[in-house]
C-alpha cells in the first residue's frame, strides 16, 4: 500500500487556500476599482444664457475623490457652423481672476485636442460634443485650472456667458465627488 507524502498533502492545501484567497483579493479588488461615470451639466445652472461672443471659458476643477478621475469628453456650445478645432488645457494651480495667455510659457499644459463640426447655435443651451474618447486624468485631491478652446485658426467660436454680479462671487456645480468652480 502507497503511503502519502504529508508534504505533498500540505502543498496541495496550501495551493488550493492561495488559490482562493487571491481570487478573493482580484474579487474585492475589482469591486473597488469599479466606478460609475458622472456627467456634470454647467447649463443646467440656473439664470446660464447662451448670451455672448466667442472666446476661451476657464473654471476650476476640483476631485475630491480620494483617487484620480478621467475627462472622457468635453461638449460645449458654437456661434458658428463648419469644422473647428476643441483644446483642453490644465493648469496644476487653480485660476483667480483672468488666467492671462492659455500657454505653455505661462504654465499651461495641453491635454487634449481634436476637430469637429460646429452647429451654430447662438440662442440655446444645446450643447454638442466638442472632444470625445479622450482621456484626461485629474489626480486625487486636486484644484486644477481648466481651459476649454473651440477655434477655427485664431477666430474663437466657443460661446461663453458673463456671469453677472448676483451670481458672484462664485459658481460651483458638484457630481461624483467633482467640482466645476466658476470664479470671477
């Protein structure tokens, strides 16, 4: 009669116990990892209109998640029919009064570009996609300045509204532990 090895016997438990222990760990894991998407809507803010010219929008954007969070997509709103071109640029310092140039030299960073083809809309709050499939990553804890150009050369076409002074000081629109922070 054969004996078993009680070696033999202890590895193979050892196996089987590590064996589902890490696939209890890859389980909770992918739980934790599991996110939902948000979609934050600065035209649902009552009082917005689509009211003015063209140009560049700064905001803040803060995560006060306690992990980074991915832009997927901006959508935004233009004055002017035809392809045009969409930026997103961060600053890692939140902005306070004008942002001065949108550059590199003055510490901008761009994080995403693309084209797309503009309806004219100068009276609604329709928006449609400026960039999609991107991926901008915001870091856990952080207020970053954020730039949103639409442009054909160096003609804006991105509509913007001129917050008036009873909506001041500032304006902050808040989903899935993100805040988009309007200020003066």
């Amino acid at each position: 009669m054969k004996q078993l090895n009680p070696l033999f016997i202890q590895k193979a438990a050892l196996s089987r116990f590590l064996s589902r222990f890490f696939m209890l760990v890859f389980s909770i894991f992918s739980m934790q990892c599991a996110m939902a998407q948000t979609t934050l809507n600065t035209t649902a803010i009552p009082g917005w209109l689509n009211n003015n010219g063209n140009g560049t929008v700064t905001f803040n954007f803060q995560n006060t998640n306690s992990y980074p969070i991915i832009i997927t997509g901006v959508e935004g709103i233009v004055g002017t029919a035809g392809v045009t071109s969409a930026d997103v640029w961060v600053k890692t310092t939140p902005v306070s009064g004008p942002p001065g140039a949108i550059s590199i030299a003055n510490g901008w960073t761009q994080m995403a570009t693309g084209t797309f083809t503009g309806v004219a809309n100068t009276t609604t709050l329709t928006t449609q996609p400026f960039l999609t499939g991107i991926s901008v990553t915001i870091p856990a804890g952080v207020t970053y300045g954020m730039a949103i150009t639409a442009y054909v050369g160096t003609a804006g076409r991105q509509r913007y509204f001129t917050i008036p002074t009873a909506m001041l000081p500032t304006i902050t629109l808040s989903g899935g532990g993100c805040n988009i922070i309007r200020v003066p």
